[in-house]
C-alpha cells in the first residue's frame, strides 16, 4: 500500500486495480503492470488524474493547477467545424488494384501496370444531414475515394447517383440551403420532406431528373458495401502522346445492389441510427472486405458531338447501352480506421487533386466544385498545412518551398525557399516538363458572359428514361416517395407545381402522385424549354432489383430463439449460412440466450426489442410450443414478424411459431416467401431463396 503525501488522500494497488481514497471515497482504476505513466502534453508524469488541486478539502479550485487548465482548454477544443455538406461520414482504407495497362489511353500513373497494388482511403458520407444525423435518411450518398498514386494524390470525389441537381456551380449554395434545416426555425434535418426544398426544387426544371432517382430507392441502401458510385461529371483521360478522350467513372459494388424499402428505413433510423458505419465496420473487422470494380465509360469528341445531350451537361448519364462501361480495376477496403477523428473527421477530398493523365472538362459544376474544395479546408481544418495531416499527405516523396502557416510540420530545408536560386544542387526542387503535370491544350474561344448553354435545355426526356426503366416495384417505391415527401410540403402550390413537372416525365407516374395527395385537379404540364423525347431506349442498368446480388453472401440473417429451440435446426441454419459467406445473429427473449432443445445453451446477440427484423436481410423464427405463447405476448416479438412480412423479407419458420404469426397478423397470408422449417435439409433450401432481394410478390398482394 503506497500512502500519499496528504492525510487524507492514499493510494492502493489492488491486484491490476489502483484504488485512490479521498474524502469523496473511492475510485478504481485498471492498470497492467506495463503501463505507461499518465502525462500532460508536456510529457510532466501526473500523480493524480481524479482531483482537481484545491485550497483545503472543501475549498476552491486553484488556478496553478496547470494539469487541470491544459486538460479542460483542450476538450473546450475538441470539435472542429463539420463540412458544410456531407457531414456525416464513414471512412476505410483500402487499395486498388490495377487489372490492366491503360498507357494507350492515360499517362496515369496508377494506371500503367497490371497488378499494381495502389493504396486508398474512402468515405462515404451523406449530403444534408448534420454530424450527428441518422444514417437512413433518404439522401444522396457521398462516394470519395482518395488515391495515394505513385505521382501525387488523386481524388475521385463522387456520389451513389451518375447525376446532379443542378448544371452551374453558382447555385449550390441555394440548392444545399433549401435541403438544410430552414433557417429559422433548425428544422428539419436530414430530410428533404419540407417546403424549402420542394420549392426551389419546382422552381429548378433542372433537377427534375434528379428529382426521380432520390425518390427511388438509391437514397436508402442497405448498406455502403450494396451501392454504386459515379464520377458524375465528364473527365478527360490523356495519354502519353497527348491524346485525349473523354471519361466518365463508374464504381460497380461486386455485392451487388440492395437498398431498404422506406418504411424500413424509417424504423432503421430509430433502432440503429448507426446501421451503415456499424455494417461497413464489422464487415471489414470479420474480414469480409467490401469491394467495387472501377468502370470508364470512354468516348471521343465525335460521340459527344452526336449525343443527344451534352456531355457537360451533369444532369444526364450516358447509358451504358451507349457507351459500355469498361472495367479496368478493383478497390477492397480491407482495414478501418484506427481514429475517426484523425483520419475519416480530417480527411480532406478535392476535385482539384488529379494527377498527370487525368484532367478537367469544362463542366460548369465541377469548375466550381474545383474552386470549392480547397477553400473550406481553411475554415474546417483551420490551417493550410491541412495537407500536412498525415490522412492527407502524399505518399510519394514530394518537394516545395510553401512554408510557415499555423501548424507548420514541414518546411524547406537549408537556405533555399524560392526558385529560381543559384544554389545549384543545394537550391532545392527543378520542375520537370517531362514528368510534370500538363494541361490538356484545349483550343478556347469565346466572349464572355453568364450563360446557359441550349445544349442544356432538355430537363425531362432522361427523368423519362430512368422512370421507364424500373421495373413495376421500383416504379411503385419512386411514386410512394414522392407522395410521402409532397405530403410533408404544406403549401399546396408546391405539390401542383412538382405534379406539373412530373406530368412532362410520365403521365401514369404524375397521376399516382396527384391522387396520393388527393389533388382535388390535376394541374397542366409545366412549360417546357425542350419537348420530352418519348423514345429513348430503357436501360436496366438504372434499375436496382435487376442488378441485385446473386446470393445471400454479406449479408445478414436474424434468428428469433426462445427455449427449446429445435437445436438441429439452429445448428443447421448456422452452417448453412455460414457457408454462404453470411452473417447469423440469434435474438432471444434475454441476451443471455436460451436453452436449446437438447439442453445446450445458445447465446443471443440481441433481447428482442433491442433486434427487430428491421435489421436483418432475412429471418428466420425458431421457437417451442410454449416459447411461442410467450413471444406473442410480445409488442416487439409481434412487430418482429410483422414488419419482416411487410418489407417482403424472406421468413423461415417453425410451425410451433402459429401463436405467434397469428397475433403478428400474417397466419393467414403465409406465402412462397415463407419457408417452413422442419428438416436440416430445409435450412439449404432456405438460404438459397434468401439470395433473392425480397420477396416482391408479396408488395403487390399487400397493395
Ligand atoms: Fe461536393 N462539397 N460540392 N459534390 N462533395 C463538399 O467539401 C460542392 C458535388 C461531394 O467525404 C465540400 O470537403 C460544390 C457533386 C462529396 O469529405 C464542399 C458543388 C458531387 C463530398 C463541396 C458540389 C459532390 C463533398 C464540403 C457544386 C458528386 C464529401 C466539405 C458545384 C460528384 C467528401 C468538403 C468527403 C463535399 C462543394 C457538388 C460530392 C463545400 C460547390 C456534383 C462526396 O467543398
């Protein structure tokens, strides 16, 4: 027992645990032998770390206690501002994979070998919600990918949706103003369901396109690990000759695609408003690493010049029944963060990172996004050595005389800080004509002015082809969306006016609308700067449900247990997906578990209310007679299977559950998306139906 200097404070070490005594009693604290000693950022080893130094025993505070002051004025700092837009986010670092040699198309270095390994860091984030919002808001995802290639950083910065808003850079800030919490009042957030929104949104034909793919399901996915990621704008690739072709990027998720059905995603929000990052983290941790394959869709000037659209425009996609999407790599995120403060909190993407080979078109967007995105870093990382950081560095050597600044890790060595010097090899670093970054020289021409191009004028025809090419369910969900948001809108002016819009896209689409919101008339069309081309060629590739995965691998099956659970079937089901490459987690009436049919003790990973269905892919129900009786007693055990039954989840079941089913309401609708589970057999069959996404039949009987 080591006795301290003052009477009425001892220390004692108990086992691992130190025990301090004072007069306000006792704490405890775990302590390894091998430890490191507690210090201040001085490196000062601290004696005491649980009281403040004061006058006397019930005295005040003294200022002198340097402990104390370092340790507050650092926590009142904690927080940094959050991005003015795709605030929350989730990040993991990863590597790329080159799958062959594009030297015929870009100098890129990254992309010259095949096999190459580069190294990478991702985040995914959501637009308009604050830091702290839920995941499941019905948002755009962002999809940043920062590459560490051997000839500097590049940096795709893009979204879960080929296309955009709005065409010029100038009106983002209205554009992000009207989807924030109004002003006012600092509601709603991370919903657009709000006047604001809807308003300029139906006072901005532009964004009608992309109007129609936020009101389908890509705003609510499964998962980050189940979503695509574009590029969007048009890029120019060049090549060692200086040729240049066009580019657009295209991320496919080798998962497949999955998305939620909205009232999931409403439950999701209240019972894990964590679900994406807590997916995308146990994934990684369980080693079954994410990965997307990296697509170009390539083209010349003489496609751009027969395209129906213009390809500068970023509120059309090129269809890859038009131009193929060539895959030329692979990203696996295969390690999470070690801090998300340093590196998913501090990472800092620009459009404006692109290396020799890649570079800008003139997308009136993306300039602006250019100017964008090394400006905030200012005010959210707080210097300009933000690229200090080490998330942000380089990992290629690299030379310059910037220096000083707040936070000023590296500056130039030796005497020189400018160039031209005559200081010969000591002068520092030459630029280089051969390796250095060359802008594409593209011929300019033209009398200033604020346009818009007429090339730009078409803002329905594609809203039109992407509606078109869903199949009836996704059609379902986009008009069921559009109805639930509009109903939130409470000036009536502004639901006439987006149905006026809609009534340009599809008549059958904008009279679903117009009837879900009970419109007493339907309003005319709006008028349109181009007429809506009626004719353009669907495209499946815009559709989720027939780009879904081709197995249940990844994803997540719950098991709903009581006591005397059938123990053949539970170890069944285990080994059945297991060897799917799925992830099983039993839910039981307490998290302690229950006692199998033959007296074993399962775990559970979740109590019932703290597990609903709303979190599992599938499920599967497994329950004694008497364990039956019970849950359908159960407001949480009852939702479970309801609300499994009305997102069209696949249900496996034991006939014992009938109490249960029955007080759930769905006895009597029992169908071929419910498998009934009596033999070890059944659990194979069981699994290879859930590789299906849901089953949809059933939407169309629940209308
Ligand atoms: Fe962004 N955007 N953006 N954006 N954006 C930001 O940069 C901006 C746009 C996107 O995980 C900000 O560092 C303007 C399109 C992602 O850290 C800011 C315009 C696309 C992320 C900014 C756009 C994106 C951002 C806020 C219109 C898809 C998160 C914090 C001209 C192609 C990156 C930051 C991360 C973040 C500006 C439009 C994607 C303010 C001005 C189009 C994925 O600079």
């Amino acid at each position: 027992m080591a006795k301290r200097k003052s009477d009425q404070l001892e220390t004692r070490v108990l086992g691992d645990q130190t025990i301090f005594r004072g007069a306000g009693g006792e704490t405890h604290q775990t302590a390894g032998g091998d430890v490191p000693t507690l210090t201040t950022q001085q490196g000062v080893p601290v004696a005491d770390d649980q009281n403040s130094l004061k006058a006397g025993q019930r005295g005040p505070t003294l200022v002198e206690d340097q402990h104390l002051r370092e340790k507050i004025f650092h926590f009142d700092h904690e927080r940094i501002p959050e991005r003015v837009v795709h605030a929350r986010g989730f990040g993991a670092h990863g590597y790329f994979e080159t799958y062959e040699s594009l030297s015929d198309i870009t100098r890129a270095d990254i992309f010259q070998r095949k096999g190459e390994k580069t190294e990478l860091f991702a985040r995914f984030s959501t637009v308009a919600g604050n830091r702290g919002s839920p995941d499941l808001a019905r948002d755009v995802r962002g999809f940043a990918v920062k590459f560490y290639t051997k000839e500097g950083n590049w940096d795709l910065v893009g979204n879960n949706i080929p296309v955009f808003f709005i065409q010029d850079a100038i009106k983002f800030p209205d554009l992000i103003h009207s989807a924030k919490q109004e002003p006012d009042r600092g509601f709603p957030q991370a919903q657009t369901a709000h006047d604001n929104f809807w308003d300029f949104i139906s006072l901005t034909p532009e964004s009608i396109n992309m109007a129609l793919w936020i009101m389908s399901d890509r705003t609510i996915p499964r998962s980050l690990r189940f979503m695509e990621g574009f590029g969007v704008h048009t890029f120019r690739m060049i090549n060692a000759q200086g040729k240049s072709s066009f580019v657009k990027f295209h991320w496919k998720p080798k998962q497949g695609l999955q998305s939620v059905v909205w009232n999931e995603a409403l439950k999701l929000n209240g019972a894990d408003p964590d679900f994406h990052r807590r997916d995308m983290w146990n994934a990684i941790q369980m080693g079954d690493y994410p990965e997307w394959e990296l697509g170009l869709q390539l083209f010349d000037e003489k496609f751009a010049e027969s395209f129906e659209f213009d390809v500068l425009d970023p509120t059309k996609i090129i269809p890859e029944e038009q131009v193929p999407v060539r895959i030329v790599g692979r990203m696996v995120l295969d390690r999470c963060v070690d801090n998300f403060f340093a590196e998913t909190e501090q990472v800092a993407f620009q459009t404006g990172n692109l290396v020799p080979g890649i570079d800008f078109t003139n997308d009136p967007l993306l300039q602006g996004r250019n100017f964008s995105y090394l400006d905030t870093q200012l005010s959210r990382l707080g210097s300009t050595n933000f690229n200090h950081l080490p998330i942000n560095a380089p990992r290629c050597p690299f030379h310059h005389f910037q220096q000083d600044g707040h936070m000023a890790f590296h500056n130039p060595q030796g005497r020189a800080n400018y160039e031209p010097n005559s200081w010969g090899k000591n002068g520092g670093p030459r630029e280089n004509p051969e390796k250095g970054f060359q802008t594409y020289a593209e011929d300019m021409d033209g009398q200033k002015g604020r346009y818009r191009s007429e090339t730009f004028a078409d803002h329905y025809s594609q809203a039109r082809q992407f509606y078109l090419s869903q199949t009836a369910i996704e059609q379902g969900h986009i008009a069921d969306a559009f109805v639930f948001e509009l109903s939130k809108v409470e000036t009536l002016a502004i639901r006439e006016r987006i149905v006026s819009h809609l009534l340009n896209v599809d008549d059958d689409l904008a009279g679903k609308v117009a009837d879900g919101l009970g419109l007493k008339s339907k309003p005319k069309a709006a008028d349109a700067a181009r007429p809506t081309i009626t004719d353009l060629k669907m495209s499946n590739k815009l559709s989720i449900i027939e780009n879904g995965p081709d197995s249940f691998k990844g994803r997540k099956l719950g098991v709903l247990l009581t006591d005397g659970a059938d123990i053949d079937l539970v170890t069944a089901l285990k080994s059945a997906f297991k060897s799917e490459g799925a992830q099983i987690e039993f839910i039981a009436p307490v998290v302690g578990g229950v006692e199998a049919s033959d007296g074993s003790w399962i775990e559970a990973q979740q109590k019932i209310d703290g597990g609903p269905s709303v979190l599992y892919d599938a499920v599967a129900i497994l329950a004694s007679k008497e364990g039956a009786s019970q849950l359908a007693k159960s407001p949480p055990a009852r939702d479970f299977v309801a609300d499994a039954f009305a997102h069209c989840k696949f249900i496996g079941y034991t006939q014992e559950v009938q109490p249960l089913f029955e007080k759930a309401g769905v006895w009597s609708d029992i169908d071929d998306g419910c498998k009934a589970l009596s033999k070890k057999s059944d659990a194979k069959a069981f699994v290879k139906m859930c590789g299906d996404l849901r089953f949809w039949e059933r939407e169309e009987k629940l209308g």
